[in-house]
C-alpha cells in the first residue's frame, strides 16, 4: 500500500535494522525501543489491524505465529519475550499496518514485581 511505512520498510523500499524476513513477512527493530530488545514483526502484504484479517489470511498469519520462537531464539530470549498486537484507538495502535511487537532482554512482568 502506497504511503504506508510498514509496508515500505518490509519490501525494502526504506533501509531498515532486519532482523528476519522472508517471501511472507519481515521482522525489523523498533525505532524507539522499550526493551534492550524490541523488534516488530508485520506481514509484507497490507493488512491495516487484526480487524482486516480474513480467513484467507489464516496461513499466513500461522506461519508468522511459527515464527516467532525462531527469532527469539536468534536474539537470544531464552529467559523469554513478550508479544504484543495493539489493535485501533485505544489499544494504543499508532501505525495502520498490521504488527506483532516482540519484546526481551528485560523483565516484563506486570505490575512489576
Ligand atoms: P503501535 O503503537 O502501532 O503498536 O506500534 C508502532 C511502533 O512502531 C512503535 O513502537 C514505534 O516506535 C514504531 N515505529 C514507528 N515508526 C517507525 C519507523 O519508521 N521505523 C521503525 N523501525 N519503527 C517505527
Ligand atoms: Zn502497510
């Protein structure tokens, strides 16, 4: 989708920290980090929010869900990571393409303990 800047940043259109990527998704840095390790990972087709999620998305979505315990695993969050998907307004989401924040490397527990 024109204009969109997760969907520039996972076809290449913008330089970007990669992480991971393949012919379906791509996992890049966060630019304004709220973990040691924070790294997003979006599908490279324009989806805007879990809202706009179709059934024939069903493999796509699963095979991002697969992937997540690999990258964590090359980043080293064997002690655990935290996912998140902040969907429209007040879930807090910010940029209208579809993204699963993977965050590690520090304790997430909540409240804090
Ligand atoms: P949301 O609030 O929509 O769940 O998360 C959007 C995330 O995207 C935020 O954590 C923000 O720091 C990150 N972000 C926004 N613009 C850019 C960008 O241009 N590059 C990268 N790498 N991250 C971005
Ligand atoms: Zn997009």
């Amino acid at each position: 989708m024109e204009d969109c800047i997760f969907c520039m940043l996972a076809n290449g259109q913008i330089p970007t920290d990669m992480v991971y990527e393949d012919e379906l998704c791509a996992c890049f840095r966060d630019a304004s980090p709220q973990a040691p390790v924070h790294m997003l990972l979006v599908p490279k087709k324009h989806i805007g929010s879990l809202n706009e999620l179709e059934c024939g998305d069903a493999e796509l979505i699963a095979h991002m869900m697969l992937k997540i315990k690999e990258i964590a695993a090359s980043e080293g969050l064997d002690n655990g990571y935290r996912c998140v998907i902040n969907t429209g307004e007040d879930g807090g989401q910010t940029v209208p393409h579809l993204h699963i924040h993977i965050l590690g490397k520090r304790s997430l527990l909540w409240p804090p303990g």
